[in-house]
C-alpha cells in the first residue's frame, strides 16, 4: 500500500512475534525501516532477514535499546541511524507475566509498566517534538485484547496495556490540531515466541477463560495493524473474536463476567491449595 512507501517508520519489539512480521510487510511495502529492540543478537537476526526482501532504495536501520532508559531513549533519537525523520512510530514493545496476583512479586508490576507503558511514553516524548515542527506523522500503539478488559491472571499485564489506552486516547486529542494521527491496536491471542512464554506462568484459570479461541498467526496480526494504520483507524481491532468480545464488553459488560466467572470457578476446582490456605 502507498501509505507506507518512502516513509521512514520506527519499530520497537521488532525482533520477533508481531513485530517482525510487520517490519516485513514494511519493507515490502518501501519504507526506510529503524528496527528497535533490547537484544542486540535476536535484533540482527531479524534484520538480516527482513533485509533479504527485496526493496530498492528502501533504507534498513537497526537500534539496540532500552526503552526503560529515559536518558538513553533520548540520546538515542538525537542521533539516530539515518537522516530521514521518523515519519510514523509503532510502539510495539512489551510482554506478559501472568500468574496470580498473590504469587507475583511486586517487582513484576513495576517491570510491566516500565516495559509496557513507560517504554512508550519514553520513546513517543522524544520522537514527537520533531512531528510537530513538521505538522504531520503517525503514532501508533500496540495493546492488546486484556487492555479492554480485566482477566484473571494479568493483574500485572492487564493495567499497563489499559494505561496505554488512556494515553492513547488523551493523545489524539492534543495531537490533532498537529495533523499528527494516533492509533491503537488490540490483538487477541497471536502465536508469538512472547505467548509461548506467558503459556510457562499461566494459570489453569486464565487457560479456562482463553477456551478453544483460535489463535492469529503474526502476520495476520501485524496485516490488520498496518491496514488500520494506512486506513486512518484510531481504534484497531485485529480479528472477528476480538471485534465480538469488544462489542460485548462494552455493551453488556455483566455477561461477559458471568462467562468469566463460570470458567473460573470450573478451573478452580482443580487448583491445589496455596501454603497459606
């Protein structure tokens, strides 16, 4: 699509799961790519195979970060690796830690805001002084289907992924009079390396009110979040489940809860009891 051709987007979490997948479609699609994630090697892997797609002229960056680090977030995009400004910026950075609220330790919730939540507000500070001299760009936020609505098991995951919303939301508002679009995107389950990992942590509970959904290949998810980009959506949803658990969230929030509740109490029955029960 030529929504994305000769732009230069910046990408975090771009080394795996949806981020990679859509720093392909990118490249297919002609834009000059900066490539962001903490891990230095897993980042040049991704890089050597979103560069194997052909894309003349098309620019391809990497940056090694820690969106954690203000002061490094900032001296980083002060000089970053082209002379092109960032035309769009997809925050996409994150993961989960489920598990039950009284096993988590507090330092989780802390390492889920500062990754989810902070890490956006880091890199969306710096980049978006340059947007506004310019009059124009694209912000973008990856959430995700528990940043609509609660589920046990991500009392850690759920809030920072709800914060992003909010900030979102408030965003759009101040950006607009700056011809500056904000969107946000809220996958479902997506077959990623980062769900294999959650699936470690996850409670019986949480399986439970999962069921039998069928979960989105990467591609999908990352397909979805650039159509609704180029489409000027501010809010994105990335499949029929997740319009469908939205719209009944929202609408009639107290059935969605009683379905909630009647998985939950079904998988509890099988839970062994904590050392302090």
């Amino acid at each position: 699509m030529d929504y994305f051709r000769g732009k230069c987007v910046l990408l975090t979490g771009a080394s795996s799961g949806i981020g990679l997948a859509a720093a392909k479609l990118l490249r297919q699609e002609g834009a000059h790519l900066i490539l962001l994630a903490r891990d230095e090697e897993r980042l040049a892997k991704a890089a050597a195979t979103v560069g194997a797609i052909p894309a003349p002229g098309a620019e391809l960056h990497t940056l090694s970060l820690d969106l954690r680090d203000r002061q490094a977030v900032q001296a980083a995009t002060d000089r970053l690796p082209t002379r092109r400004p960032v035309d769009i910026l997809i925050n996409n950075a994150g993961y989960a830690r489920p598990g039950y609220f009284e096993e988590l330790p507090l330092e989780i919730f802390d390492e889920m805001m500062n990754t989810n939540y902070m890490g956006a507000v880091n890199l969306t500070k710096a980049l978006l002084p340059e947007m506004m001299k310019r009059g124009g760009g694209h912000v973008t936020f990856v959430s995700s289907l528990v940043g609509l609505m609660g589920v046990f098991g991500y009392t850690a995951y759920a809030p920072s992924k709800f914060a992003l919303r909010g900030f979102a939301e408030s965003l759009r508002l101040e950006m607009k009079p700056h011809g500056i679009l904000v969107s946000i995107c809220y996958p479902a389950d997506t077959d990623t390396p980062g769900y294999a990992n959650e699936n470690r942590t996850k409670p019986p509970e949480t399986r439970a009110i999962e069921g039998n959904v069928k979960m989105m290949s990467p591609e999908a998810a990352a397909r979805k979040l650039l159509d609704g980009m180029a489409a000027g959506k501010f809010h994105i949803l990335c499949s029929g489940s997740s319009w469908f658990a939205e719209y009944m969230y929202r609408l009639f929030p107290w059935m969605v809860r009683s379905m909630f509740d009647g998985s939950v109490s079904k998988a509890s029955r099988t839970r062994p009891p904590t050392a302090s029960a």
